[in-house]
C-alpha cells in the first residue's frame, strides 16, 4: 500500500477517532452482544443480529484506521519551505475571475477533507490545478460543471 499525506491535525484526529473506537465502541457492542446472548435463542434475536453487525463495522473500521495510520506520511504545513509554490498542506488565498469572488482553501489529505471548513483533498480538481501554482497564477480547473480559472492571491504555510 502506498503512503496516505495527512496533515498534522488530520492524523491526530484519525488517532482520536481510533482510541475511541476501542476504548468507547468496541467495549459497548462487547456489553451488548453479551446482553443479547443472555436473552436466550440467537437464531431469532434481533438485537444479538444488529450487535454483532455494528461490531463487524467498529472492527472493520478500527482496522481501516490503524491502517492508514501505519502509512501515514505525516506533514506539518508550518515546516513545509516550498518558496510560495502551492503544495500539500499549503493554505491558499484564491480569487474566482469569472465571479471575482474570494476563497481560502488547504490543501489536505483524502479523510481531513471537509469543505464547510476550507479544507480540499489533494485528489479533488482544484488542488490537482493548484499544486505547484505560484501567487500571480492562474489555475485552469475543469469541474464538472465547466471550467473555472482561479488566481492564486497568496500562499501560506500554517
């Protein structure tokens, strides 16, 4: 398996995410099977069935997590020294020509992505357009509702 970019603030979060996974989750679902099992014959108990089916998805992504996690390259956007050019981790100050409107986004791993936030994965359109962008560049994105041309205002490392 290949390396997964993530920001600082993205692998602690996935970290965050894992322990609760098993130390809140998994012991749950534990108490509830054990709950359910005590209720007699399994062949006809709903609660045992949907116990044993948010286990199998708290495992599964309990190991989804720990994979990731294991070949994360993990990226601090504050150490990064890319002389302006616009790369993973980098904050970027965007101005749409065709509408004159501002936007910032950073440009972050695949599960850090939120866009309510201002956080764009590295895999999407526009970052793909972006990376190695310098202020003053235009970005030519082809969206699926056309193309955009975005300038690049300023690039920040934070």
């Amino acid at each position: 398996m290949s390396t997964i970019p993530l920001t600082v603030v993205g692998a602690e979060a996935l970290r965050n995410e894992l322990q609760e996974m098993k130390c809140v989750h998994r012991p749950a679902v534990i108490a509830a099977i054990a709950e359910a099992r005590s209720h007699g014959d399994l062949s006809e108990n709903a609660e045992y069935d949907a116990a044993k089916e948010k286990q199998g998805f708290i495992e599964g992504r309990i190991a989804d997590l720990e994979s990731k996690l294991s070949n994360a390259q993990i990226i601090n956007p504050a150490l990064i020294n890319a002389d302006g050019a616009c790369v993973f981790g980098a904050t970027i100050d965007l101005e749409e020509l065709e509408s004159g409107d501002a936007v910032t986004y950073q440009i972050v791993g695949d599960d850090e992505a939120n866009i309510k936030e201002g956080k764009i994965s590295i895999s999407s359109p526009i970052a793909r357009a972006l990376i190695g962008k310098m202020e003053g560049d235009v970005a030519e994105v082809h969206a699926p509702g056309g193309i955009r041309e975005y300038e690049v205002l300023g690039v920040r490392y934070i």
